[in-house]
C-alpha cells in the first residue's frame, strides 16, 4: 500500500529531486504522476518550484547540451532532437546552443571519425566515406560539418 504526501511533504521531495540535478518541467512532471500526484496538485508544485528556481529550463538547456556535446559528443542535430521531445522551445535550444565553440565541435568531429576509422572495414575509398558520413549523421552532426571534417582526415 502506498503512502499518502501531503502537498507540502509532495514539494519537499520534489524540490530535493530537483536539487541533485538539472531537471526540466516535463522531467519534473513525470516524476510527479510516478508518484501519483493528482492533476490538480501537480501545476501548484510546479509553479512553486520554478518560483523557488529548482526548475529553471534555460539553466537546464545550457547544462544539457554542454553535457551531451562533451560526454555523450553528440552533434548539434540530436541534441536539438532531445531537446524538443522534452517540450523545450526553438528560442532556449538555439541560445543553449550557441555556446559550443565551432573549433570544438569540428574537432570532437575529427576525433570520433579517427576513431571509428581505425575499427572500419572497407574496399574502396568512396565506401569509407559513407561509412564515415552516415556513423557521423547518426550523431547527429550536420552535413556541411561532415564533408569539411572528412576532407581533412
């Protein structure tokens, strides 16, 4: 048998997950009707958060990318994809999305495709490369980015 939270007790564990990490208000309200919390509680524990800055999406946009970019080394593309179906907007992503260092990404780019071409198996020239293009695409790197990275490995 499950216990009953009290709203108070239902925003104090909320906050405290919040706290551990970055959370956005999908996230947030996920973990809220895992805990069965009634519709009409779940907008006031919300509200509250956000007013306290446990939930501050721009702050969370900002941290996912820089995580996803440098541990994850997704490209541009995905992390934009993740993004959305967290319900975030074009305006947060894109601004989260300026701080990646072009010279950056271009070189964690050349580094996952050195990478991956010492595993490759291939016949032809025109073969590695669209092997190398499509394991890139698959990370979510944009193809202009792709074809000047490939030229120069």
């Amino acid at each position: 048998m499950k216990k009953e939270y009290s709203l108070e007790e239902l925003l104090h564990k909320a906050a405290s997950y919040c706290s551990i990490s970055e959370h956005c208000i999908s996230e947030v309200e996920e973990k809220l009707t895992a805990w069965c919390v009634s519709c009409d509680d779940k907008p006031i524990i919300i509200k509250r958060l956000i007013a306290e800055d446990f939930i501050n999406e721009k702050r969370y946009c900002a941290y996912f990318v820089k995580d996803k970019f440098r541990f994850n080394k997704w490209g541009k593309i995905k992390i934009t994809y993740a993004l959305k179906q967290k319900g975030l907007s074009n305006e947060l992503i894109n601004s989260a999305l300026t701080t990646i260092d072009d010279g950056e990404y271009e070189e964690l780019l050349a580094s996952i495709l050195k990478t991956k071409l010492t595993g490759l198996k291939y016949e032809f020239e025109y073969e590695k490369q669209g092997k190398l293009f499509r394991f890139a695409q698959s990370r979510g790197f944009e193809n202009n980015v792709i074809e000047r990275v490939i030229r120069t490995i």
